[in-house]
C-alpha cells in the first residue's frame, strides 16, 4: 500500500508494507484505508498533512516503535501531523499525541529560548497551530518569563548592548569583593527581535497586559524591533522600490505598541518612526498624528540630526520636510500655551488620556529655543529652501527666551551666503528675525566683518555695542551715577528679552529708514550718559586731579573698541558705495569721539575745583 504525502508541489509515494503498527494508532489511517479497500484501490492520499513528509516520517516511527527525536525544530510539526492522524489516547494508551503534549509542558514551555523557536515555527502551519492553542501557550510562556523579576533569570538569553554601569555590578560602593553580575531589566529585548512582526506584537501586548515591566523597558524593546526589523535598511529598500508592505506593517504595530508613559521611548526614536512613515507614506494618518503629538511633548530631548527628516518623493525640491518640524513646534507651542488639561495617545488600538498638570519648563523653551535655531542654521543651506519656511519657523518660536541670539544670526549667515541673489527687502526681512542687542561678544565680531548683512544692520550691531561698553565702564566705576532709562531700556533685559527689540522695529516699520538703526534721542541718551557718569565722579573727588584722569582713561578703554570696529567698517564699506546720509547721519562714531570725551572731562574738573 502506497501512502501518497506532499512535499512542496510534489505528491511523494510512501509504501507501507505492514499496516497493523500504523493503523493501530492512527484513527484517520484506518478509515481511510476502509474505504480504498472497498474501490479495490491501494493508494492512500495524505498530501494535505501539515508539516509534510518529516512530519509523517515522526509519526509512522514511532507507531513502529523506532526511536524519536524531538525538538524545539520538529515538535510543533509532529504534533500538528498527529492531530491530522487523530492519534488519540483513545485508539491506543500512551499515543503520540499525549507523549508530545507532555514535552511540550515539561521542556519546551520551561524553556526561554525554545519557546521562542517553537512561536517561529508556527507561521507556516497556521490555522493548525491556532486550534491546538500552542501559539497562545507560547506566548503566554516568553511572556511569563520577560515578566518576571531579573533576579530570578537562570537562563540563557542573548545581550549584546551596552549595560549600565549599575547593571554590571560595578557600584560607587564596592568594597572590593567581587560580585555576581546583575541581569539587566531589558535581557530579553534581542531575542524577541527573531519573531515575526504579528508573533512580536502578540507577545509585547501580552507583556504589557501582566503589568510588571516598566514601560521604559517596552520601549527599549520597540526600539531594538524597529532597528532589527525596520530602520536598518529602510531608505535602500524604498529607493530600490522593493515591496514594502512588510515594513508597513512593522511600522504600524511598532507605533500601535508604544507606551502612553511619558518618557518611556525617546524622542529621537519618536522621530526615526516619523521619518520612516514619511518614506512608507503610510496610510495610517492616525500613527502620524499620533507621533507628532508625542513627538511634541518631549521636543526639548531631540537633537538637530533627529529633525533633519529626509521628504518622501514629491515634486517640490525641498531637501528637509520644513512643513513636519513646523506641525512638531506648533504641537510644542500649543502644550506650552495651556497650564493643563489632558492629552490622548493611542495604545494598543485603545485611546489612552494622560493628565497634563504642569505647563512647559523655562529649561525645555531654552531647549527649544536652541534646538530650532540650530536647526534653521542646518536647513538654511538648502539652496531650493524658500525665505518664507525659513521666517515661518523662526517666528513661531520668537516668543520663547534664548541666552543670546547667536544661534539665529548664524542661520541667517548661512542662509545669506546660500542665497546671494536676495533682495534688499529680502535681507531686511530675514535679518529682523534676530536681536542685535542679544548678540554675544563673539558674534558681533563676526557680524561687523560680515560683507553679506546689509549696512543697516551692522550699524545697529556696532551701536549697541558701544551701549554695551559704555555701560560695562560705568558699572566698574563705583562712583558713577545711575543710568538713564532711556539707555537702561536699550540693554537686554536679564530674561534674554530686551525692552525695546530691534526684531519688532524691523518687522513693524514700514519705512525704509526705520530699520532698527539708533535715533537721535538714543545717541543723545548715550552721550549725557557719558557726561553724568564723568561729571559725577568729578563732584566726589574735588580737588583730585588723579582720580578724574583716571575716570577719563576708563571711559575712553571702554570706547575705544567699538571706534575702531567703526573705522574699519567705513574703510570697507564705503569703497562698495552702501553708505548715505541715513546711514551716517547718527552713527556711533559721533558719539565715540575722543577729543569730544575728553574735552568735557577738563570743562567738568575745571568747575568742580574752582
């Protein structure tokens, strides 16, 4: 008697020539072989046995008594066989099925990592698999054992990432006795990146569903999934235009797991998922959101290259997705503009609301602040990056503090030496994004010597300057008067705010003269400041000529500076013909005048002796 099986899309003959042993444990074989011995037939047709000709190879040795060994390879696809056989305890004690069924619960189960090897193997005998309940026992097993306590792992497992320092067993306290290195709380992370993408995602909810893993530790488990699985080769695999329904799919089971726990995944990972849903084009509009909306609440722990998202193939030529940081900042603005309230994240096909008490931290606007003009100076190299993105985003994030506005100038630097070909109404727009009054030491050197920034601009740079100078010299001398508030309202205010910001005068002004540049009354301010100050430490010392000469000199060392820097701008600017009359009518060197400084100091001696 021939038994036919099929392996791939080949029937293969098997020929049995003693029945009795095989019949007398398999419920199938014997009516099967009843009704081929009524058509006169000797052919048996098992070819739909799943796990194929091995398969029934387990089966049929062992109703002939040969030895068999099982595995964590082989077990599911002989007890899958058997079940097709209905080899049950009731055709014959001790029966096949029972015998597997006990080493699955004494060995397999117990075991971490053939329990994993088993839930591989289940992909390709499905719905088989389903109906034993072996994927659901699996899962409960790898599950159990993730879930418990890392103290009590006496298994094997597999880690190559890097450890904490307090998860090797190196502590600040150790008192020379070595000790047993500790488990780490992620020690099953990589193992599970071996399973398939809808195997993965039942484990991780049945995980999450017990209760007792942090979510930061899920997190680090989505993490390492999505670089194994999704990430590693996601950019070769949409420009070579390989099917990607596959990484969809991990994409959207990755974004589905994601612990609602604030904190529990990172931002740059937040925005790694972003980015690949922008090159997937991702029909769940919904995990985009989703993202955005996280993504937005811990901005202040993304980095410039987490944000340099690369677009998906369109027809504009833009080289970054301008459009994405814009929708992230407006998320971030929005949470900074509500004390509380609450926010809702998507978990598991469930919504889940997370309270919001506090309002955004002054530490995460500075963040943020600097983050967004780190990223402006990136993208402005980005020759086809058109002026209005740039100003869009810049402003949006106008209102938030910032030690210094060096960061901004540096973008509109790069942006100006990207795009020569500006127009001057151009270059005035893009230049009041920034505060001169805010910029360090440092950057208005830079920004004097900078032939790209209109002459308006570095005028006002060179004024504010001496503001500050004049300023500095009057604070070192203890015997200066107080400062005028019309000059005390040109110095930024100690915030990072200034009280009268030259950004609002160059975005509000309509006049082409009202760019920002010193008035009249600011330099006559300026300049009784410099009398009160002289005149004052005269009156305190009468009679002490030293003293005054002394007063004198600081006062010229802290003008002496900006003088120069003026001098060198007009030899350089004047030869390219940018200077007129507006320009030079109030500049800062009429008030920097040495002669004039010290004039008045030998007028003001001269009264307070006589």
């Amino acid at each position: 008697m021939f038994f036919y099986v099929q392996r791939e899309n080949n029937r293969i003959p098997c020929k049995i020539l003693f029945q009795f042993p095989l019949l007398s444990k398999s419920s199938r074989l014997q009516r099967l072989v009843a009704s081929i011995n009524e058509e006169k037939n000797d052919e048996v047709d098992i070819s739909d046995i799943p796990g194929g000709p091995s398969a029934f190879e387990i089966c049929a040795k062992f109703c002939y008594g040969m030895i068999v060994t099982l595995n964590a390879y082989n077990v599911l696809a002989a007890r899958c066989a058997a079940e097709y056989l209905e080899m049950f305890e009731t055709i014959d004690k001790g029966n096949l099925i029972y015998k597997i069924d006990v080493f699955l619960t004494s060995s397999v189960f117990r075991t971490w990592k053939d329990s994993i090897i088993v839930l591989q193997s289940t992909r390709s005998l499905v719905p088989w698999c389903e109906d034993l309940k072996v994927i659901s026992h699996c899962i409960d097993s790898i599950a159990s054992k993730a879930s418990i306590d890392p103290s009590e792992v006496e298994w094997s497992y597999t880690y190559n990432r890097k450890k904490l320092p307090s998860e090797n067993g190196i502590d600040s306290h150790w008192n020379g006795v070595r000790m047993q290195p500790m488990v780490p709380t992620d020690w099953w992370v990589e193992d599970l990146c071996e399973l398939e993408v809808d195997s993965y995602k039942r484990v991780i909810m049945s995980i999450k569903a017990k209760g007792s893993t942090p979510a930061v530790v899920v997190g680090e488990a989505l993490r390492a999934y999505a670089y194994r699985r999704l990430l590693g080769s996601l950019e070769d695999a949409v420009s070579n235009g390989v099917d990607c329904a596959k990484p969809r799919a991990v994409l959207d089971a990755i974004v589905s797991l994601l612990p609602a726990e604030e904190g529990s995944v990172s931002c740059g990972f937040l925005l790694k998922l972003l980015g690949a849903a922008c090159l997937l084009e991702s029909g769940e509009s919904s995990h985009r959101s989703n993202l955005i909306k996280r993504i937005g609440a811990q901005l202040d722990g993304a980095s410039v290259s987490d944000l340099l998202i690369i677009p998906p193939n369109t027809d504009e030529n833009d080289t970054y997705s301008i459009d994405l940081v814009m929708a992230i900042v407006e998320e971030f603005m929005s949470l900074q503009n509500s004390d509380s309230g609450k926010e809702k994240f998507q978990d598991d096909e469930e919504i889940v609301e997370t309270e919001n008490v506090a309002s955004v931290s002054s530490t995460s606007k500075l963040a943020v602040a600097k983050l967004i003009d780190g990223y402006l100076a990136e993208v402005a190299k980005d020759p086809n990056l058109p002026l209005p993105k740039l100003t869009a985003l810049a402003e949006m994030v106008s209102s938030l503090p910032r030690p210094t506005h060096d960061g901004l100038y540096r973008a509109i630097d790069m942006y100006l030496k990207e795009h020569p070909s500006l127009s001057k109404s151009e270059k005035k727009k893009l230049c009041g994004l920034m505060d001169c009054k805010q910029l360090s030491h440092d950057a208005c050197m830079h920004a004097v010597q900078n032939e790209r920034l209109p002459l308006r601009v570095v005028v006002q740079v060179l004024f504010f300057e001496q503001v500050r100078a004049s300023v500095a010299s009057a604070r070192s001398d203890p015997s200066s008067a107080e400062l005028p508030s019309a000059v005390r309202s040109l110095l930024p205010r100690e915030n990072g705010n200034s009280v009268g910001s030259s950004r609002s005068a160059a975005t509000t002004t309509t006049e082409e003269d009202g760019c920002g540049v010193p008035t009249s009354s600011d330099v006559n301010s300026l300049r009784s400041t410099r009398l009160a100050n002289n005149s004052g430490g005269s009156e305190r010392s009468s009679g002490s000529s030293d003293i005054n000469r002394s007063a004198a000199g600081r006062g010229a060392r802290g003008i002496l500076m900006p003088k120069k820097m003026l001098s060198k701008l007009w030899s350089g600017k004047t030869n390219a013909g940018e200077n007129s009359s507006s320009d030079t009518s109030q500049s800062p060197g009429s008030v920097n005048n040495p002669e004039e400084v010290k004039s008045t100091q030998s007028r003001i001696t001269r009264r307070s002796v006589s």
